[in-house]
C-alpha cells in the first residue's frame, strides 16, 4: 500500500495535501510533491495519522504559470467513489480525485476548496500505510556501518568505534564486528539476530565468553574469534550452535578446552585453535563434535595427549599439533584416528618415533611433517602401514640413518636436510630413490670422515651397497 501511494503522488503533485496544525506543521511539510511519504524519523506515527486525516482546508492559491509543467494522470483508484460528483480543481483542469482510503470523501468546493472528512473507523488501509512508514525506522543501517542487501543482509561495522553491539534486522545473515571493542561476550549477547549465518569478531579486545553467549544463533554456520584476549571461555559458551560447521580462535589466551564446550557442535567441521596457551588435552575434549575433520592445535603448551583425547574425532583429516611441548609420541591418542592424510608435529622435542606411530591411519597419510624436532631414532617399524605417503619432511633434526621400511616408493617429496647422515649401506635406499626422482634434496654426509660435507647424491659409496631382493610369495611360478 505505502509503495502504490507513494508511486501515485510521485507521479501526481496535486495529490492530497492538507493543512497542518501548529503543533504538526514541521512533518506534515515535507509532504511535498514527490517526497511522498515523507521520510520516517522517531515517534512520527501519531504525528501522520493526525496529518493526514485533519479536516482543515487548504487553498490551492498556485496559479497556472508558477508551474513548468503537468504531471501524468493520477491512477483511478476510486471504484467506491461516484467520480462524477468528485472532481478537483488544479490549475483550471479537473481530473478524478486520487482516493487512498475509501472510508474518507472529499467534497468539492467552489474556487477549489476541499476538505477531507474522518469517518467514525480506521481504515485497515490507514494501518498498513503506517506501518509501511515505520518499519523502515527499525530497519536503518546501524550507526557508523555499512549494509549491503536487502533486509540488511550484510552488516559491516569494520572499526566503526562500537563498544555495544548493535541492533540488526532478523533478516541480516552477515555481521562483520572487527577491530571494535567487546570485553565481555554476555549471555544471550545475540539472541535478536536469529538470521545470522556468519559472525566475525577479530581483534575486539574480547577477555570472556560467558555461558550462552551465542545462544539463540541457530542458524550460525561461520564464527570467528580470532586474534582476540580470550582467557574465559564457559563450558556453555556455544549452546544452541547445532549449525557451527567453521570455528575459529587462533591467537587468543585460552589455558584450557572445557569438557563439553564442542557438545552442541556436531556439525562442526573446522576447528582453528592454534596459538593459543592449551597445556593438555584431556578425554573427552572433543565429545559430540564427531563429523569433525580439521583440527589446528598448533604453537599451544600442549604437553600431553590423555588417551582417549581423540576418541570422539577419529575421522579427522588434517592433525596439525605441532609447536607444542611433546616430548614423547602420543601413540595411544592416536591410535584412535583413522583416515588422517595431513599429519604435522614438528618441532616438539621427540626424540624416538615409536614402532607403529602411523598404523591406524597410515594407508590414508599423504603429507607428514616431523622436522625440527630433535629427532634421533626411528624404531625399525615405525612405518608399518604406510603406503600411501607422498611427502615427507624430517630436516632439521639428529638422524643419522632411517628405517628399511621406509617409504620410498610413493615419495614424491622428500626433505632431509640439517641431519647428521652417516653415509652407508643403510642410506642406500635414500640415495636408490634420489637417482629416481626429479628433486634433488639437500643432504650431507656426517659421517664417515672421508665423505663428511659431501652431498649424499654425490659420494661413490653406495655403488657396493646390494639391493634388497622382493621375497617371492607362497604359490608364486618360477
């Protein structure tokens, strides 16, 4: 209704205009032709209703001249109106009256006097009009943001200096908040903005989320925390999150992961935690986020594992845990994970990587990253069930020799430099593999002295060295 008036009077200058009061004469004046309705500002509801239904006449005293042109016919929309006995004088030419609400007459006067006539009820017209004009006061684009979409869909408060969230529409489905100020998350901070679907928070300042902070978000699918202050996280903190599928607070203050914070999110698929101040995982950490698939658990104080840690998350993809305080492989963990493709732990002071470290999930690993560490050892079965790595990165650690199972033949990428070599026979499938492949990896000789600073691809050592013969398989023909 608030559109088809406003297209009429945009279109037909002459439509209704009447006299305001005193009191009134500031909103009722920007009624002018084509400005209609006029624009909304705080508490005008009353104000309108009372313009445009006073009974005061007003003289239409413009003459002729003063206007450079005739706009179009007005739209007829007067089929309750006997047109007839309804004419309106402007500048000497009548054309039917303009009716908005039916329940009112207007009555036509000599020298082109007119007055409009309340009846004794509201028009069900009069009510979607006003509410027209309302509605797109609790609609406004905050304060110091810009909106894209309709609805408000998109709100960006970039830096925009907030201290208190803002108001959105429940149609908005993104709110960007960052680098403003937000100390505390407090419960339900963001229960009116049932619509969003992504939340970004960076660099606010946050210190606390409190228990059902977030509560009410249920449709929230992104969520970022990052590079915020974030020591106090409540258990609850994530309630009613069931769609969370991407959650991110990297480089926050965070000491520990509370037992059941991920339980609502078992639609979580990303969960981003590095730099951090974590110091242990414990069992159960992870309960309910089962469909999660990766996992940043990097640069923290993680020192320990707890067995059954990563039960509720055994298909995870990518395990990144490295940059932590390690000093033994947590193989009963682990164990637990079964389709992992992307596995880094360097740089945690490991110094032996155990039999079977990768079994459980070694025909699914293509990228492992043990470099910097430390490293002096691998056991003789370390590699047991892996056969499908392609990129392996163990430099800068002690080793001085590698595992006969190793392996070598899916190795597309191979990086070995920073370690003391000792160039025998026992580097012999290194050095099979370098001649093979088209990189060619920076690895020294150690030892034995003759070879030391010589490039393993380079010393003559290894052309007495025997390959190992395939042992035939029982029923084999020969």
């Amino acid at each position: 209704m608030a559109a088809a008036i406003s297209n009429a009077h945009a279109r037909h200058p002459a439509a209704i205009f009447l006299k305001p009061r005193a009191a009134e004469h500031s909103i009722c004046a920007r009624a002018a032709p084509g400005r209609w309705p006029p624009p909304p500002t705080k508490g005008m509801t009353a104000q309108i209703a009372r313009c445009l239904f006073t009974t005061t006449p007003l003289r239409h005293q413009r003459k002729a001249e003063e206007e450079p042109a005739m706009s179009p016919r007005p739209p007829d929309l007067t089929s309750l109106i006997d047109r007839r006995k309804r004419r309106l004088c402007y500048h000497n030419i009548t054309y039917p009256v303009l009716y908005h609400f039916p329940e009112y007459t207007l009555r036509a006067r000599s020298h082109c006097q007119y007055s409009l006539l309340a009846m004794e009820h509201l028009s069900v017209l009069l009510i979607f009009s006003v509410l027209a004009t309302v509605c797109p006061i609790l609609e406004a684009c905050p304060t110091s943001c810009h909106c894209h979409g309709g609805d408000l869909q998109h709100v960006i408060c970039y830096s925009s200096g907030l201290t208190k969230l803002p108001k959105i529409s429940e149609q908005t489905r993104l709110l960007n908040l960052q680098k403003n100020l937000f100390p505390v998350l407090a419960p339900n901070s963001f229960k009116e903005m049932k619509g969003l679907v992504s939340l970004h928070m960076q660099y606010c300042q946050i210190r606390e989320v409190s228990n059902g902070a977030f509560r009410g978000l249920k449709k929230l699918v992104y969520l970022y925390l990052s590079h915020n202050e974030i020591s106090v996280i409540g258990a609850g903190a994530f309630d009613e999150l069931t769609e969370l599928t991407y959650l991110y607070m990297d480089h926050n203050k965070i000491l520990e992961i509370p037992k059941g914070l991920l339980s609502p999110l078992f639609n979580l698929f990303i969960f981003q935690m590095n730099n951090n101040k974590v110091r242990e995982l414990k069992a159960g950490t992870f309960s309910g986020a089962k469909d999660l698939r990766w996992l940043y658990l990097s640069e923290n104080d993680i020192t320990a594992l707890q067995p059954g840690s990563l039960d509720e998350v055994e298909n995870l993809a990518i395990f990144h845990i490295e940059g932590n305080q390690l000093t033994t492989y947590p193989l009963a963990a682990v164990s637990k994970l079964r389709v992992v493709e992307d596995f880094k732990i360097s740089r945690n002071p490991i110094k032996v990587i155990p039999d079977y470290a990768f079994q459980s999930f070694g025909r699914y690993m293509e990228s492992l990253s043990l470099d910097n560490m430390g490293l002096e050892k691998f056991s003789e079965k370390a590699f047991v069930g892996v056969t499908t790595l392609k990129k392996l990165n163990i430099e800068g650690n002690k080793l001085s020799q590698l595992p006969a199972n190793a392996p070598f033949s899916t190795l597309q990428n191979l990086t070995l430099a920073n370690n003391p070599w000792h160039c025998a026979c026992q580097l012999a499938a290194v050095r099979r593999w370098m001649d093979s492949s088209r990189s060619r990896p920076n690895a020294t000789c150690a030892s034995p002295a003759q070879y030391r600073g010589q490039q393993i691809r380079d010393v003559g050592v290894f052309r007495g060295c025997k390959q190992p013969t395939k042992k035939s398989r029982k029923g084999d023909r020969h």
